[in-house]
C-alpha cells in the first residue's frame, strides 16, 4: 500500500510542477486606443517561464510585424484575450478562453470586435 501511496504523491507532483502548469503568457498591442480593430497590431506569447518573459516575447512579437510602440495589455496564467472598439480596447484573462475573451469584451465595452485569444 504504501509504494502506492509514493506512486499517486509522486504523479501529483509531476503533474502540479510541470512546466505547463507554470507557464505565462502576454497579449501586447500597437495603437489599440487609436485603431479600428483590423488595423490593431499584436504580439502574443505563451508558454514562458515568466512574466516578465512572456511580456518580452509579446512585445517582439507585436514589433516583428511593424509596429513602432508596442505595449502589454495583459500577462497570464491560463487564458487571455484582447478586444477593441474605435479609440478603446480591452483585455481580460481566465482558466479557459472563453472566461478570457468574455472579461475582454466586458472590459472594452460595447461595439468591440475580439481581436486575439490564447491559452498556453
């Protein structure tokens, strides 16, 4: 019984610490106060170590693609999406994508079109 007992800790412990389970992700985007929504330019990044990675990557990313000041909207564990309307947007996150995107779309008010989601 007891090698059992080592068996199910030893499997609850890979699963809670598995880097998946540790993971972060970022929404940044480019003129979102001042963008139609299919004019905004993003950068999304999951599955990094960090916050401040996940940040990082999002920021390149969302700069590869042209845009000059790009800037982070949101930085997650799980879910997050972004939303814009003419001269607003809104970001938002969650456990799962829907919880994400609907906080977005709270957040950016009415009119806003969803722009991303993504979970890492």
């Amino acid at each position: 019984m007891l090698d059992v007992r080592k068996w199910a800790f030893g499997v609850f412990l890979a699963l809670a610490f598995s880097s998946k389970a540790l993971a972060w992700g970022a929404i940044a985007v480019a003129g979102a106060a001042n963008a139609e929504a299919d004019g905004v330019t993003y950068g999304v990044s999951a599955g990094k170590s960090t916050p401040d990675a996940a940040k990082f990557d999002a920021a390149g990313q969302c700069q590869k693609k042209g845009a000059g000041r790009c800037q982070v909207v949101v930085t997650f564990q799980g879910c997050g999406a972004f939303a814009v309307a003419p001269y607003r947007g809104g970001a938002g996150s969650g456990p799962d994508r829907s919880t994400a995107e609907r906080a977005a779309m709270q957040r950016c008010g009415s009119m806003c079109k969803l722009v991303t989601s993504t979970c890492e």
